[in-house]
C-alpha cells in the first residue's frame, strides 16, 4: 500500500487530479465505511454504526496509506434480534436491492477508475450478507478472477474484538454478539470517539434483551425493550472506548497490510509456469 496524497486519508477531501496521480502510483486501497442511521436508544446518536465504521476506517487508512470513500449511512433494515427493529422510531433503512445495488455500483466504480483494493468495513450487523451479494455482483460485471491483483475485502469491525480485549471490557459478563446493540462496546467507542455525541444521563439500566430463537413477522413490538436497546451500556467508559479502538484498529490494519500486499497464488504460479 502507498501513502495517501498530502497526508489526507478522506477521499471526498482531494481533487480529481490528485486522486489520479495517487492511483496511478502504486497499489492503491480505499476503504468504504458502511453503517446504518438506526436508533440507539436514548443515549447515543442514531448514526453511531456510520460513524464507528468511518473513525475506523480512517485510523486503519492513517497506518496503512489507503483512503476512505465517504460512507455508506444507510444500511438494510433493522431486525429485532439484532438491532430492535425497524417498527422503532428513528431507524430509517434500505431494502436489501437498494443496498446491493449501492454496493455493486460503488465497488465496481472504483475498481474500474484503477483502484486495486477495495475494502467494505461494516458497522450494521444487518447489512453483511446484502454487501457480499453486491460485492460478487460487481466483480462479476469486471470479470475478476483469482489471480487478478485487483479484489474486494468485507468484514465487520467488531469480528476483530480479540477475546483478551472482551474479557479486558466486559470482565467476564460479555452478554453476546446478538444483544449488543445499544450497549457497553458502542457506548464506550463513542465516549472515546465522539464524547459530545453521547448523553450518559438518559443511559438506561436494564438486563438483555430475552428473545425468542425464531424470527416472527409481523414483529411482536413489546419484545423489544422501551429503550431501544437490546443491552445496557452498564460499565461502559472512554477508557474501555480507547482499549477497544487501538487494538481493533492495529489488528485490522496489520491484516490488511499483509493480505494485500501479498501476490494472489494462482499469479504466482502461473509466473512460475511460464
């Protein structure tokens, strides 16, 4: 990966033709933030998966050399499992053609314009699998093979959460992947990210959400707690913030530099071959 122009790691912050120069330089990555403007309860701002997956996104950019597009702050509707549901004021969602579509047109621009590496990180939990349909879409229309240079990367941040730091932050009461929305993780990247955004004196105390194992549609509303939350961000702090931040973005980055700067295989051998 190369270092982004004039130290700015925000696309939407260059020129066209600095952009230019930059892709024709190297081995350019730009990173998409993607998230979703959902509820959050009534403690944290309804665009809190956006704007985690942007301050990530921009640190990993910073240690790496790539850019970051703006983001994606719509994201597929909110499931009640998951992120309280879409009944809930305040979520206003995609349906899964709009955020598949989104995605192939984005991915498929980019790498086309001479960008090597595109990397989605996710901050919805509900967005996933409709990125990865549109991601396979997009390759598929530049007819991308395995041993093209060029690819795409999807993850969601909070799969780089390493069991030390968990045990570091929930202190052996970690209620789950599937009910943290609202809670202790989110609470505390946003006090240490974006403390001004974050209103403490309205955090409500209450046990994890209990949820059926089936999904039921139409949505039964009175399983989903009053506050929005699926969790409570009880414990939650800047400094747990800050523990969460710096390992999962220097995990992420250190990944990312070793995966992309790496031959694809079939490449290789094919050299080797001929």
């Amino acid at each position: 990966m190369q270092t982004p122009p004039t130290g700015e790691v925000k696309l939407a912050h260059l020129d066209a033709h600095t952009f230019a120069d930059w892709i024709s330089s190297g081995t350019p990555t730009v990173l998409v933030p993607v998230g979703a403007l959902e509820q959050h309860g009534p403690h944290l701002p309804m665009g809190t998966d956006a704007i985690l997956a942007e301050r990530i996104a921009r640190e990993v950019a910073a240690s790496t050399g790539a850019l970051v597009a703006p983001p994606i702050t719509y994201g597929y509707r909110s499931q009640q499992k998951s992120g309280g549901g879409d009944h809930l004021v305040g979520t206003t969602s995609l349906d899964a053609a709009t955020l598949i579509g989104i995605t192939r047109n984005l991915v498929r621009g980019l790498l086309d314009q001479g960008v090597r590496h595109v990397v989605l990180v996710n901050g919805h939990y509900e967005n996933y699998q409709f990125l990865y349909e549109g991601v396979d879409l997009a390759i598929r229309d530049l007819g991308l093979e395995a041993e093209d240079e060029r690819c795409v990367l999807l993850l969601s941040y909070w799969d780089y959460v390493s069991e030390q730091t968990l045990d570091a932050v929930y202190q052996g009461s970690f209620p789950g992947w599937d009910v943290e929305h609202g809670g202790v993780l989110e609470t505390a990247l946003m006090l240490h990210l974006e403390p001004e955004l974050v209103r403490m004196d309205r955090a409500v105390d209450h046990e994890p959400a209990q949820l059926p194992r089936f999904d039921r549609l139409p949505v039964v509303p009175g399983r989903t707690p009053a506050t929005g939350c699926l969790s409570a961000p009880r414990g939650a702090d800047a400094a747990k913030g800050r523990l969460l931040f710096e390992q999962v973005t220097r995990d992420l980055a250190e990944d990312l530099t070793a995966e992309l700067g790496r031959r694809p295989a079939s490449s290789l051998a094919a050299e080797r071959v001929g």
